[in-house]
C-alpha cells in the first residue's frame, strides 16, 4: 500500500507545473517574465487567438465586415429576361444601366470645310477696271453680291456692330498674327487666329524649317468680296464665312533644317494676291473670326518650287595598295630611318 502512495505521488510530482508557470484564465500571460523563453513567444489568453488589450477590440471587429455579395446570373437567366426585368435587376443591385451611346465625337468649333466658295474672276489683280475684261468682272461681282448681302444681315442679327469695310482692316491684322505666330511658331497664338481644320494645315512640316516673313504693305486695300451662312444639325446653330482679298506685297524665307534655303528670298519682295476665308461661330456669343481656309484659283499661275534638301555624308574610299607597292614603301621607309655617316677625306 505504501509502494502505490509514492509511485501516485511521484506521478504527480511529474506533471505538475513549475512554480514559474500560471494557468490561470484570467492571468495576463502564460509565461511569466521568469521564464527564459518569454521574449521569443507572444503571451496569449491560456491558449487562445486573442491580444491580451481590450483597448482595440473595436478596431479589430471593423476591420472585417461583411459584404451582401450579388448574385451570379448566369448567361441563359438574362438571355430569358425582358428588359423591364433586367433593369428592375440593376436597380437592385445598385448598378446603373450602360446606354449604347452611337454619336461620332463632332467639333463644333468649326466647319469640316468651305461651304458656297468664293471663285475669283481670271486675270484678278492684273486688269484694270478702265478694260473690257476688267469692267465684265465688276459687272459679275455686283451680281453675286446679292447672297453676300443676305448673308451679312444674318450676321447683323448677332452682331450689330458689323460692317463689312471695318471688318477687312480686322482681319488683315489676324491675318499678319497668323504669318507671325507660324513664323515664330506660337502654338497657343495660332489656336486664337486659326481654327480646327486650318491649324494641322498651316503647321505642317513647320517644327522641321526656319520661316523669315515680313509684310511689308498692301497694294490695293483689303475688301470683303464673299459672305455666307450656314446652319449645322440644327438651325440654330450658325456659322459665318466671309472670303477676304488680299493684295499686298511680302517677303518670304524659308530654310531647312540644315539652314539651306528651300522657298522664297529675304531679299527680293513678291507681289502677293490672295482669297483668304474667315470662319465665325456666330451662334456663339464667345466666338472670334479666325483663318479657316484659302481659295487657290485654276488660273493663278504655280508657286516656287520648294527644294528638298538632304544631308550626304561624306564616304572616305580606302585605295587597297598592291603588295609590291607596299615592298617599295616598307623599303623607302627602313632607309630613311638609318643612320647618316660623313666622312672626311684629307
């Protein structure tokens, strides 16, 4: 009886805990800091997943929360839908329903083109009004000036400050800010005097070549010889076009980006006659008269050519010596390397 008493309490003395070790629910931690391994574990709850500070429970619990996720409609369920049900689907779910948008981007800003354009009488600039010929053209240009002066009152109804003859001094200054801006090529500047279609036209090439550009004066003053108006999609929305003539006298550079002059002179001044087109949203109370295109007539005689220039690199041939070519020089080479020696006879 003895022998099972101390074998029992040798068992006991076995499995009990040191003195060190709390297993207290309650107690802040397992290990106590006399145990040598404390600093390598974090203390837990006896045993359980849980941070021993209360503080933050609450930002523990936010930090999962729980999403009503929605459901899968398969392919076949909304093929079976009408679309009141499919939309009634949508609102539920909080998703807003897609439109099929088949409008093509437009700019508004300004036409695609010249719309009823201007063409010039033949041998313009050259015949004098005292002429047969030249007084058939002031017959003509009276005639057509009918649509002209329609189209200028349609102007007037949204600006009533508008005169043709004043008009013409304004847009020779835009059109001397355009030769300016492109010859200093002021992106921003020309935007405000060239519109949409015109500005991919005017600076083509232009980042490439230096542009020398002088006015110098007008030969005949600059006058207003076509107008028109037209609505577009709807008819409220009008545009102006007004076709100025220009006869003045400039001087023109241009060079290359090697600095070779390809068009023009800075020396010699042209003669220059031109039909420029003036496009105005006029249905817009912000808009501005700015360059929208030029009018080049069938008898107006070809511009100077512009040249094309292009950089060669010199190329070095190597002439291949002979082998016997080589002989002599190796030769020549070795005997006027060694050594000079006078003598002196007595």
């Amino acid at each position: 009886m003895a022998a099972r008493i101390t074998s029992s309490l040798s068992r006991l003395t076995l499995f009990t805990p040191p003195s060190y070790v709390c297993l207290t629910p309650h107690s802040r931690s397992y290990y106590t800091p006399k145990d040598p391994n404390y600093k390598y574990f974090r203390p837990n709850f006896a045993f359980k997943r849980k941070h021993y500070n209360p503080k933050f429970k609450k930002d523990r619990w936010l930090k999962v929360t729980k999403v009503e996720l929605p459901e899968i409609d398969t392919k076949d369920d909304v093929d079976k839908m009408t679309p009141d049900e499919i939309r009634a689907k949508m609102k539920e779910k909080g998703i807003q329903p897609t439109r099929p948008w088949q409008e093509k981007p437009i700019v508004i800003s300004s036409t695609a083109g010249t719309f009823e354009p201007y063409v010039p009488p033949e041998g313009d600039g050259k015949l004098s009004t005292t002429s047969k010929a030249g007084a058939k053209q002031k017959f003509q240009f009276l005639e057509k000036k009918g649509k002209s002066m329609m189209a200028i009152r349609k102007i007037r109804q949204y600006d009533e400050d508008f005169d043709p003859k004043d008009f013409a001094e304004e847009a020779q200054k835009i059109y001397i800010d355009t030769h300016k801006a492109l010859a200093d090529f002021d992106k921003v500047r020309l935007h405000q005097t060239v519109t949409e279609r015109a500005y991919p036209i005017v600076t083509h090439q232009a980042h490439r070549s230096t542009i020398r550009w002088h006015f110098l004066g007008s030969l005949e003053p600059p006058r207003v010889v076509h107008a028109r108006c037209t609505d577009v999609i709807t008819t409220d929305n009008i545009f102006a076009q007004i076709t100025v003539r220009f006869h003045t006298k400039q001087i023109l550079a241009v060079y290359d980006r090697f600095g070779r002059l390809q068009h023009g002179s800075e020396v010699v001044a042209r003669d220059v006659l031109e039909y420029v087109v003036f496009e105005k949203h006029i249905a817009n109370t912000y808009g501005i008269w700015r360059i929208h295109d030029k009018i080049i007539p069938d008898w107006m005689p070809p511009r100077q050519p512009t040249l094309k220039t292009y950089k060669i690199e010199e190329i070095k041939e190597e002439e291949e010596a002979t082998p016997s070519d080589k002989e002599s020089k190796d030769g020549v080479a070795a005997e006027l390397e060694k050594p000079s020696i006078s003598v002196a006879h007595a």
